[in-house]
C-alpha cells in the first residue's frame, strides 16, 4: 500500500512560506558634504523572501544593496520601514534575529593569525557551543568546503578562493536555515567563483538553506539565483525569476546569415508565425520572436524553399544587462550614473556591531 504521505507533492516554490519580509525599508546617510542634499541609500524598498530559495538581490556599486543587508540583519536600523525574519522583527529582538541567521560580509573577517579550524572554533564560541561539542560538525564544514587539507594552517596564508570558502563556512558553524551572503564572490577569478556558486546550491539543495544572496555580477544571478529584485538608486525597479525579467524584454533575437549574394528573403522571413521587428543588413537578418529554438526550424524550410542558402543561425536570449536598460535606461555598468551610498562605495559605515550570539 502506497504511503500517502509519500504521494502528497512538496510546495512548489511560489508555495512555500515567506521568511524574510521588508516593508517599506528606507535608509539615509549624513551627506558627504555640507549642505549636500540627503539622498536616501534604501528608498521604500519592499520585497519577500521564500524558504528554500536563493534569492538574489542584484544592483550595481552604491545601489543600497549592503544598506539592505544591513538593515535585514539588525546591523542598522530603518527608518521607517519594518524588517521580519521567520516572523521576528529585526528592530523589537535582535538578538533573535541574529541567532537564527548567518552573514558573511563583503570583506574578510577571519583573523590571520589563527588557524582555519580555529577561527571556526571561536566563531561557533561566539553563539555559545563549546570546541568539544562542535568539533565534528566543524569537521564536516572544512570537508564540504574542501578546507581540510588547510585546516591547521594560518588563514593568512590561504589564497582568495579559501578565505571565501571559510567565510562561508563560520556563517554555517551554528546551522542557521537562512543565510546572507553580501558580494561573497567579489574579488574571485572565474574558476574561484563557480566553484562557491558550487557549495551555495550545495546548502540549498540537500540542508535547505535560504539564501538571500547580493551580487553586482550578472551573470552569478542569472545562473545562481531562483529569483531575483533588481535595485537601482535606493528602490527596486523589478523582480521575478531570470527568464520572468528577460521575458519582458519581448523574447529571443535570432540571427540568420544567407549565402553572398542570395536573394533577399526579408518577405519570407517577416510572414513566418511569430517573427517581430524584422531588420536586415546586407546578408544578415535580425529578428525578434517568443521561442527563438522553435522557429529556427521553420527559417530553415523557408530559406530552402526559395531556394536560398543559409551559411549560418544564431539565436540569442536576452540578458540581464538589456533588461537594466531598458528599466532605467542606462547600462548597468556605465560609469557616471553609480552614485554612492555614504562615501564612494556600496557597504555600511565601517564599525560594524559584532555578530555572535546573544
């Protein structure tokens, strides 16, 4: 007999609970300058976060994103706005808040002069468990992380890839079930990079940790994050899933090259189901459509049947990048738009209250 326990489905991910909640956050900081105008870093931004998923929240240098963090895990405080983990709100008990919860910040914060392992130690100290009772759990941090062989070595002597992975790991060493990770790639190599995205979806898929992850790489939120709030200038222009932003950018672009000196095929093209905002330039045709896959089939017919040669398709899905664009009509990274939060760089003031337990 089938177990019905076993037949009911797991909550799809729109499904599951929120746990993470922001309501109407705003932040300002002094200006630079006197008598500067007070510009807000977080400026109304609202937003909610599902169990289990890496949400990613994504914006350029200065955008508020570290202000946001900040806010969300009691290192500062809003006002107004209001801030909810599991339930808890972050400003009447943050001493909760910060039991439930692991951050790793932009910058390393593990001391050089002492061990992997025993920066582990101490941070697990920080939330009360003794060295005896956490050590095996430790143990299984440094081998999942792939510390092990390192672990007794001073963290001054690890490479950028390393550190990180340790950082990762003292924000796991009290087994929170959400985690903040602030720009933790920033500064890696490609490699070093794909290689914690690796232990990220690790902490997600088999110990279902909810991460609420803040990047300014593109591409480290199309391939990482389940969904993601794009912030620009203090407030949050879009959200949704990757393929959710990118679809509004109208669908894929293909790009259909023909044989030197083939007849035109502009009509041919443009009266194919779906094809959009058809533009040709001497051998190449350029086109707009929903399923760019689907339709690649049907340009090659046509072509064939008019009797003309393709030398070569492509097809191209929309980036992230053409969606910031198009929502705020400058380039994501286009120098002179980026203004900064405080005094020239996307982070919270410098001191910073310590994270350990209560």
């Amino acid at each position: 007999m089938t177990d019905p326990a076993r037949s009911i489905p797991a909550p799809t991910l729109a499904e599951r609970t929120s746990v993470i909640e922001a309501k109407d956050l705003r932040m300002a900081y002094p200006p630079a300058r006197r008598g500067d105008p007070v510009r807000p870093a977080v400026d109304g931004v609202s937003f909610q976060v599902r169990a289990g998923e890496i949400f990613g929240f994504l914006g350029p240098n200065g955008a508020g994103k570290t202000t946001t963090v900040s806010l969300l895990t009691t290192l500062l405080s809003p006002s107004p706005g209001s801030a909810f983990i599991e339930g808890v709100d972050v400003t009447s008990d943050p001493s909760e808040i910060r039991r439930r919860i692991g951050l790793v910040f932009q910058i390393s914060t593990a001391d050089g002069e002492l061990t992997g392992r025993e920066n582990l130690v101490f941070e697990a100290g920080l939330y009360g468990r003794s060295p005896a009772t956490v050590r095996p759990y430790i143990d299984s941090l440094l081998a999942r992380m792939e510390l092990t062989h390192v672990a007794d070595r001073l963290v001054k002597t690890y490479s950028g890839g390393m550190r990180r992975r340790l950082e990762l790991a003292a924000g796991m060493v009290h087994e929170p079930k959400i985690l903040f990770l602030d720009e933790p790639t920033l500064g890696l190599d490609p490699q070093g990079r794909a290689g914690f995205w690796k232990y990220i979806r690790y902490l997600r898929d088999t110990q279902g940790v909810t991460i609420f992850l803040t990047t300014h790489y593109l591409d480290e939120a199309d391939q990482l994050c389940d969904r993601i709030a794009i912030i620009d200038h203090g407030k949050i222009i879009a959200s949704g899933t990757p393929n959710e932003l990118k679809d509004r950018m109208g669908g894929d672009t293909v790009e259909v090259v023909v044989a030197a000196g083939a007849s035109d095929v502009t009509s041919v093209l443009a009266g194919l189901p779906g094809v959009l905002e058809l533009h040709r330039s001497g051998d190449q045709y350029r086109f707009k459509c929903v399923r760019g896959e689907s339709l690649v089939p049907k340009v090659v017919l046509a072509c064939e049947r008019v009797g003309v040669e393709i030398a070569g398709v492509a097809t191209r899905k929309p980036s992230l990048d053409e969606v910031f664009l198009n929502l705020t009509g400058h380039s994501y990274r286009e120098e002179g738009e980026v203004r900064s939060e405080s005094n020239g760089s996307d982070s919270a003031p410098a001191e910073l209250p310590a994270m350990g337990g209560a």
